[in-house]
C-alpha cells in the first residue's frame, strides 16, 4: 500500500497537488483541514470546537485531530492507499499516525515536502481568498500566525520523517504540471 504524507507550509500546494495525486494513484485523501471544514460547515461538536482553532490560526489540540483521522482511516481501509495532507503537524501526531498504520499492519511510504518561500506563500493565500471563501486568507496577521505556527511547531515533523529515512523535499514554485511531474518521481520511487 502506498501511504504518502504531503507537507509543507500554509499555502504551498498541498491540496492542488492532492487532487492530482489522488487522480493518477487512486489513493483516498485524508485532509485535516477539509475534514474540519466539513464538521464546521455540518455544525458539529468537532466543528464548534475545531473553529476556535482554526480562526486564531492555530492548531487543533492533538488528540481531536488524531482521534479523527484514526475514524477516517477505519472507515477508508479499502482503499489503495492513503495520502495525509495537513496532517501530521506535530511530532505526537506523527508518532501517532505510525502507531493507527502498524495497527492495521501498514506504514508511511514516504513524505513529500513542498518548499515555498513566504512571499509566494502570502502572494498564493491571499489570490485564493478572493474566490474560496476562506475569511481568514483575506487578514495578514492571521496568515503571519500560521506561518509562525507552521515554522515552530510543525516544521520538525520534516525531521521525524528525514531520522526514518522517508523525506524527499520538493520546490514547490513552479507549473503545477511540473511540480506534479517532480512528485510522481519520487512517489513512484517508493514502489
Ligand atoms: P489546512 O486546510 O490544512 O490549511 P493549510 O495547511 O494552512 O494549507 P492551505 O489549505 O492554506 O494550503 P495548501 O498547501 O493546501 O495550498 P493550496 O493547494 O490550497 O488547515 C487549516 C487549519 O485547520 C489549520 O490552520 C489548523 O487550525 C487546522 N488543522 C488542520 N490540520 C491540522 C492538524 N493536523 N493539526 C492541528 N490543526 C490542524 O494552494 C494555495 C493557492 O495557491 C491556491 O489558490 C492554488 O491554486 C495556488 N497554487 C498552488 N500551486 C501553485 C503553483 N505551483 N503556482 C502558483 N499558484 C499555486
């Protein structure tokens, strides 16, 4: 089974890439953010209290966000393979996701990880707000906070994955045809 962690900062092209990954490998996506965006806009428990998080520009404590994707991953284990967008963002929530995969007898092929520098990160979000809906992209500070929260606490997920053997760091500026064309190589590197 193919299960590929895609990473990188707020911005970088994590969900673009998804769609297309997701197209040519068959895999199911497993987006953090999206799923907090779909308890969010269902008005559940999880939603309400992913929203605080969220509009601050900060992470979900851990344990809601783990117990989550553990749930999507048992629901999707038919699948050909899994790619984690979003997620991990800690180092416990790499630990963990290690631990749910060994549980069903799996692990992490590798992590791609895109690398954008904060200019384009900034210049990408704000474009997008204008048509996605996404309130939060249009305020500069809250951008800057999860740029922040991105480099302190979630950037030494990257470390995790290098001590294990399984980074491979991609420039993520670029055509998303050729971006997309540099992450198949490695993806199919890991078959
Ligand atoms: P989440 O939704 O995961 O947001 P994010 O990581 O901040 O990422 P984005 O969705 O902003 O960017 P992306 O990398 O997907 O880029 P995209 O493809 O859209 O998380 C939201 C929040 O949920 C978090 O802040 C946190 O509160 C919470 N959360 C989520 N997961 C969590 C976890 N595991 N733990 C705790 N809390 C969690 O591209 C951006 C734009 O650029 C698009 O308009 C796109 O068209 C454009 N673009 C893409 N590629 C290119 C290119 N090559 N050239 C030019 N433009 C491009």
């Amino acid at each position: 089974m193919l299960n590929i962690v895609l990473f990188g900062p707020p911005g970088a092209g994590k969900g673009t890439q998804s769609e297309n990954i997701i197209e040519k490998y068959k895999l199911a996506h497993i987006s953090t953010g999206d799923l907090f965006r779909k308890h969010l806009g269902e008005g559940t428990e999880l939603g309400k209290l992913a929203q605080k998080y969220m509009d601050e520009g900060k992470l979900v404590p851990d344990e809601v966000v783990v117990g989550m994707v553990e749930d999507k991953i048992k629901e999707t284990l038919d699948a050909k393979g899994f790619i984690f967008d979003g997620f991990p963002r800690t180092i416990n929530q790499a630990a963990e996701l290690d631990k749910m995969l060994t549980a069903h007898g799996l692990q992490i092929s590798g992590m791609v990880a895109l690398e954008v520098p904060e200019d384009e990160l900034r210049a990408r979000i704000k474009e997008r707000a204008k048509t996605s809906g996404r309130v939060d992209d249009q305020d500069d500070a809250k951008i800057t906070t999860r740029i922040r929260v991105y480099e302190e606490e979630t950037s030494p997920v990257a470390g995790y994955y290098k001590q294990q053997g399984k980074f491979n760091g991609i420039n993520g500026v670029g055509t998303i045809e050729g971006i997309f064309n540099q992450i198949c190589t490695v993806i199919d590197s890991f078959t």
